[in-house]
C-alpha cells in the first residue's frame, strides 16, 4: 500500500508540475496567475483522484515482479495435533 501511495504521489506532483511549467510558459511575458493556477488545481485533482487505482495496480505489478508467488502463496496448511 505505501508504494502504491508513492507512486501515486510521484504521478500526482509530475503532473502538477508539468501543468504549471506549461501554463507559465504559454503565458510567459504576463503570466495569468487563476488560469494557470486553475488549470493545475484540477489536473492535480484529477491525476491525484483517478490515477489511484491506476497506480495500485501498477504497484502490484511491480511487487509480483520482484516477489514472484510461491507454492505455498494463497494456501491455508492445517496442523495436525497428535497424541
């Protein structure tokens, strides 16, 4: 789960980012200070909000990489009591 959140929160800061480099950029000799802070506000919304399940599962992906499952993954093993 914190992976999942990291890689969330990288996504997230990227795209604010990027969003508010290219705002200034676009309007660069008089820079609009709502528009551009507009425009970053919901694109870091929408990244932040939509993008979690994306992430998450990117994570999982990249944790059954690292840790490939096992034989014994997913199986509940009973103990016998002997007398």
């Amino acid at each position: 789960m914190l992976g999942a959140m990291a890689i969330s929160f990288i996504t997230t800061g990227g795209s604010l980012i990027i969003t508010m480099g290219v705002g200034v950029v676009v309007t660069y000799p008089d820079v609009a200070l709502m528009p551009v802070l507009g425009s970053t506000i919901a694109a870091t919304l929408l990244v932040g909000v939509g993008g979690y399940p994306i992430s998450y599962t990117l994570w999982q992906a990249i944790d059954l990489y690292l840790r490939p499952l096992n034989e014994d993954d997913g199986e509940v093993t009973a103990r016998s009591v002997r007398a």
